[in-house]
C-alpha cells in the first residue's frame, strides 16, 4: 500500500497532542511542545503570566516573522484544543491550571 509507514506518517505521529490528564508526562509531547510549555512554566512559576506567541518567538531565537509566529500560534492553538493551555485574551497563552499544578510535568 503507498503511504503505509511512509514519511507523512510519521511526520504526523510526531505532532499528535495528547488529551492532558493528570499525571501525564511533557515527555509525551515533540520537543517542539515541551519548549512551550517550558517558557510558559518558568513564567507562570515567575507570576509572570501568559506569553504571545511572538515573545516565544524571540525566547527560542527564531526571528518575530509571520511565517515563524503562526507555526507558534497553531501548535499554541492545538494545545489549548488538548487542554495543556488557555487563552483567556486573544493571543495570549498560559498554562491551563491543571498543567501549571504539574510543576515541570517532566
């Protein structure tokens, strides 16, 4: 069969988010994942509060262009779908309360 363990399957395998539930490691996450829940840890650990997607931009040293920004902005979006973040103002993105409980979830 074309397609079967090809490499568009296992490019998607690795950008599936989990449903959170308690006790379900970050390690579950791509690396990608863990990053932003990492900066939006220390944050919240911090009392800093939520981050845009252009800051976490800036915190992984990519450049503040669209291009980079959007691909922050859906996997941010994918994960408040997943329940690991929230998005109480537009564009802004902490951890969900759950998640934040968790400490470093790792």
């Amino acid at each position: 069969m074309v397609g079967m363990g090809g490499p568009s399957e296992s490019a998607k395998s690795k950008s599936v988010v989990p449903m959170w539930r308690a006790g379900l490691a970050w390690s579950a996450l791509s690396v990608d994942y863990q990053r932003i829940l990492r900066v939006l840890a220390d944050r919240d650990r911090l009392g800093q509060g939520s981050r845009s997607c252009q800051e976490m931009a800036v915190c992984f040293g990519l450049e503040a262009v669209p291009a980079k920004v959007e691909a922050l902005r859906s996997k941010a979006k994918r994960m408040v779908a997943r329940g690991r973040l929230v998005e109480p103002v537009p564009g802004r993105f902490p951890l969900s309360e759950g998640v934040a409980g968790q400490g470093a979830g790792l």
